[in-house]
C-alpha cells in the first residue's frame, strides 16, 4: 500500500505541481485584483476552490520546504490563515476553529457556500428569486434532515427498519451452477459486472466499489423517498454516480456545462434525469399530502418526514418545482457519496489487512444471529446440497455501541479517505484568535477548512500511509470502575464542525457500522487473480488502487475486483 501511495506522491511530482500551482496562484491574485467582478450573491469564487487544492497540496501532510515557505512569504496573513487574497483565507489547522464556525449565521454564515453549490454543480438557476427563497428557507429545510439523521433515537429507529439482514444476506445471488432464475440479481449487483464462477460451493468475483456503493445507496435512499422512487428510475444509481464522480468536479472547478468532451456530455445529461425525477417525485408529494391522485399511483406511504418537512418548507415559500429538484439533488447527493464510499474503504482495509476479520469477527458476533440452511441444489444441476447462511437478528444499538474495535477501523478509514471542508461567508468584520496572534477578517471573506489536512501528517499520526486502526483506540473506564476499550475520534473531523456540521452524521456512522458487520459476518472476500497472478501461479496478493480526490471522500482510481464466497467457517462448521 506504501508504494503506490509513495509513488503517486512522489517528490519530484509534488514539487513541480506545487512551482505551478504557486505560479497560478500569483496569476490568479493578479487577476482577481485587477478585475474584481462584483459578487452580489455571494458565491465562492471558482478560483477559491482552486486556492483550496493548492493550499492543501502545499502545507498538508506536514509539507515543508521550498515551496511551503514560498507560499507562507506570500500569503496574506500568517499563523494558521493561508491565502493569497481579502477575499478568501484557508485555514489550516486552526486551534479554536469549532468556536469560530459556531457562530451565529449573521456573522459566520454557511448559506452562501451551499447557494453557490446549488446553482454552480446541482442546476439551481443562479437567480436573485433563488438567493432570497435560500436565504428564507435554509434553517427550514435542514431542520428535518437533523431531526431524522442526526437525532439519536430518530436514527437508530430507521436502521432498525432499514432491511439490512435481508440485504447482505443476499450481497450476491447465486447457485453453484450458475446464476438461479429464481433469484433475479439485486439492484446492487447489476453494475458490478459480476462473474459466477463454479464450483463445490459458489462464488462470484465482482467489482467491490460499485457492489458495496450500490448496496449503501439501496439500503439508503428509500429511507428518505420511499421504495417507489428506486423502483421507478431505474438508471437513479448510475445516473447519480456519474453525476458524483464526472460532473461535480469538474462544475467546481468552474468548467461550464457546455465544454466539448465526453464526459462533461455525459455528466450532464445523468444531471438532467436526476433532476427530472426528483421534480416528478415533489409533484408526487404534493399530490399526497394535499389528498389528491398521485402519479402512476405510486405509492408514496414510506417518503420520510424529512422529505415531506422540507416539500412543505419549499411550499410555503414559493420555490418552483424546478428549485425545489435543485435542492433536493443536494440532499439525494449528500445522503449517499460520502456513505457509500465509506463503507467501500472500511470493507476493503478490512479484508486487506492479515488477521483483522477474525478480530472483528469475534466482536460482532454477539450481536449477529446467524442461521445456516442447507439447500439442494439439484434443480440448478448440481449433485450435492449448498449450505445458504442468513442473518436473522441483528442489535444495531450494540454494534455501535459495543464495538470499539469496528469503530476504530471506520475511524482510520475516515483517516486515509476522507476530505472534509467547511467553508463559510464573513458576514461581520470578525477577529480569529491563533495561537496568541489575533486575525482580523473583514466582512466578505470566505473562509474555507480543509479538515484533512493533517490527516496524513506523521507528527500528528506516526507511519501515516498505513491502516492502522489501533491509533484510534483508548482505555476508559466504564460505571462500573472496569477498564474498557473505547474509539475516540481525536483530532479527526470528518463530519465538518460547527452550526452547519454534517446533518446525516448519526445515520451515516450507524449504516456503516451495521451493513460493515453483516457482510463481514457472511462473506468472505479475497482478492481475484490478476494477470500476472496467473502467469506466475502465485496466490492473489491485495493490491489497493491510487486515490484520486472525490466530492468529499476519496475515490480508487479504479475499482477492485474481488472473490466473493459464503463465510468459510460457518460453511464448515458443525
Ligand atoms: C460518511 C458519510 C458522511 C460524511 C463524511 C459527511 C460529511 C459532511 C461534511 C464534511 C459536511 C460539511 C460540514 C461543514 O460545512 O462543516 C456535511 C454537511 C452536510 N451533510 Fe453530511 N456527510 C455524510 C453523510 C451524510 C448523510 C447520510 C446525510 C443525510 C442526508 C448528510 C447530510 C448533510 C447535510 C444536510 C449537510 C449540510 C449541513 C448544513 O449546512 O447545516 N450527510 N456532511
């Protein structure tokens, strides 16, 4: 893992992509003071964003050197506030930055950073209307997601009716002679280009990325719409991956929608589907809230109280069916891409680490029923029976509670993959305590959080490339007076801080948590050989892709091809 992770960090590269980005960066100062557009409604700076990279490309990880105190010569301010212009200081690190970002709205306000992601990647029509119905409705809107995904009660009941014994009790469907008519492949499976390979006990190898992804966001998005809206767009899986992994960066990075190649093409039209389906859907809500015949007769009996919150917030002040698809895009988007990637990474470590899915094992096993039935497989051609394991209890309170060891390796996975940013508008002329300096902002700055800067950094975290989970594992003592083994999250933020910190973030820790230990509770997954495995004969060794950036969790460069069988030991067990 250290290698390709030195090799896709290598010296030299990060040096000259730093001389650029410093050069760039000095254009853009000049640019940007020289023609300073007017900013009426606020909107991050399309050359922030880029400001934002290069800053965390420059002082992260514990960087030093030439172009660090470069970039420190020419910077604004000093401390902990990295940054070229008035206009938008980074800041690294800062020791009391919770407190700033918990500030009321009209001095630190996290509204103009999400009305510019509205209207510069989820198709808001950048409008002075829309500026005013945000500004209106924010808290409105946030409110019922907080009530239903961060309030403890509200998200442990939801995993409760999530369906995830059923679910990962059939990760894949298969017979040991190939695919079983009777069992039509799951939604999750579809686009994992999966391959039965036969044998005494079945197999398949599949795609781990795309399998995993899909299965998070099969668990996770009637919990929010209702059963119906999956069902009824077929291509909503694929269409919002495309839209995460192609469009969203690229908008980000200011490209317009209109540039000439595939994949801002293709972006673009999975954006269009989105939005029309999720429009579709709030005529729907309407239709049933106000009594009336619904679509297609759809039934919209299971859409959550935090989708019918927000339509009614939407209603009452005036947003038009296409504002509304804009808005919920984000939400839609914000539930599943930094989850289900997740859930990836923290399955993968898993697997790919010697000796860690029997610890895990053992932890989670009193909170897993686990029931074994034989099946004869005669009909699919077969001469002997296979043994099919279901899960058939689950206590996902104690999975998160009593396992301190599955926690801490969610932790560290949040630690390698994660990249979470606040960014914020400076309503009032505001001073930032650092370190003993002090910083005055002036009103009309935007300031921007790159959490993960220290994530890598090996002053803050020894041999940092490596998965260790134990890093984030104490000892505490329990009422009883009785040492115990607890997670703690430390210095990582993985969830923002603030006002606006993450609002799914009780719901997106518990779903990882559950759907993690029922697979690992049922499967066995081991890498497929590679070419050269073949060529040599050697037994296929785990190789994790390069990370590229993603919209908020770090992406494989490519996905992993795995094999995938019923959990050995419980297959020969008594
Ligand atoms: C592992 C999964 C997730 C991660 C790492 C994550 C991370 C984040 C981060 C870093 C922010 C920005 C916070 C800030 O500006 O300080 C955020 C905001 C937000 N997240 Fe999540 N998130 C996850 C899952 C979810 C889920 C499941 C939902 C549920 C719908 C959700 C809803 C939101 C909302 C609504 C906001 C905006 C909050 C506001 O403006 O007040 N997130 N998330």
């Amino acid at each position: 893992m250290d290698d390709w992770y030195a090799a896709l960090v290598s010296p030299r590269l990060v040096q000259q992509t730093v001389a650029a980005g410093v050069v760039i960066a000095f254009l853009i100062r000049l640019l940007f003071s020289l023609f300073t557009p007017n900013n009426p409604r606020k909107k991050f700076p399309v050359w922030a964003t880029i400001e934002l990279a290069l800053t965390i490309l420059i002082v992260g990880s514990g960087a030093s050197g030439f172009p660090r105190r470069l970039y420190s010569a020419v910077r604004r301010y000093g401390g902990s506030l990295f940054g070229l212009t008035s206009r938008h200081q980074v800041l690294v690190d800062l020791g009391g930055v919770e407190r700033l970002f918990s500030q009321p709205h009209h001095i630190i306000n996290p509204e103009p950073a999400q009305y510019t992601i509205a209207t510069r990647v989820f198709g808001g029509q950048d409008s002075p209307d829309l500026k005013a119905k945000l500004e209106a409705t924010f808290k409105d809107v946030i409110a019922p997601v907080e009530r239903l995904f961060v309030n403890e009660a509200a998200a442990a009941a939801l995993i409760e009716c999530a369906g995830i014994p059923e679910a990962v009790s059939s990760l894949v469907t298969f017979s040991s002679s190939g695919a079983n008519p009777k069992k039509p492949p799951q939604r999750w499976e579809r686009s994992a280009s999966i391959r039965l390979i036969p044998g005494e006990q079945p197999a398949v190898e599949a795609n781990f990325q795309s399998l995993i992804r899909d299965l998070g966001a099969c668990i996770a998005i009637p919990l929010l719409y209702g059963h119906d809206l999956l069902n009824r767009y077929d291509s909503l899986l694929d269409d919002l991956w495309r839209f995460d992994n192609d469009l969203f960066p690229l908008l980000m990075i200011g490209l317009p929608t209109w540039a000439p190649f595939r994949m801002m093409r293709e972006g673009v039209a999975a954006r269009s589907r989105l939005l029309t389906e999720i429009e579709a859907l709030q005529r729907r809500i309407d239709q049933h809230e106000s009594g009336g015949i619904v679509d297609f007769g759809a039934d919209m009996s299971d859409v959550s109280y935090a989708a019918l919150g927000r339509a009614a917030a939407y209603r009452t002040h005036g947003w038009t069916l296409p504002q509304r698809a804009a808005g919920e895009l984000g939400i839609l988007w914000g539930q599943n891409a930094n989850t289900q990637a997740m859930l990836f990474w923290l399955l993968t470590y898993v697997y790919s680490t010697p000796g860690l899915v029997d610890q895990l094992r053992e932890e989670i096993s009193p909170y897993i029923t686990i029931t074994t039935t034989e099946l004869d497989d005669r009909e699919n051609g077969s001469n002997h029976s296979i043994k099919e394991n279901k899960i058939t209890a689950m206590d996902h309170a104690a999975l998160a509670r009593n396992c301190p060891r599955l926690k801490a390796c969610l932790f560290e996975s949040y630690r390698l993959a994660n990249e979470a940013t606040s960014i914020r508008y400076v309503e009032k002329d505001t001073t930032v305590p650092d370190a003993g300096e002090h910083h005055h902002l002036k009103a009309g700055t935007f300031i921007s959080a790159p959490h993960s800067v220290i994530q890598r950094d090996p002053s803050v975290y020894p041999d940092p490339n490596r998965f260790v989970p134990d890093r984030f594992l104490e000892e505490v003592f329990d009422e009883d007076g009785k040492k115990k083994l607890a997670a703690k999250y430390g210095k990582l933020k993985p969830w923002g801080v603030g006002t606006a910190k993450c609002k799914g973030r009780t719901f997106a820790e518990r779903e990882i948590l559950s759907l993690a230990a029922a697979v690992l509770s049922l499967w066995d997954v081991s890498p497929a050989p590679g070419s050269r495995d073949k060529d040599t004969n050697r037994p296929p060794r785990w190789e994790l892709p390069p990370m590229v950036p993603g919209t908020g969790v770090k992406k494989p460069i490519r996905d992993i091809r795995v094999i995938i069988t019923g959990r050995h030991s419980l297959r020969s067990g008594p």
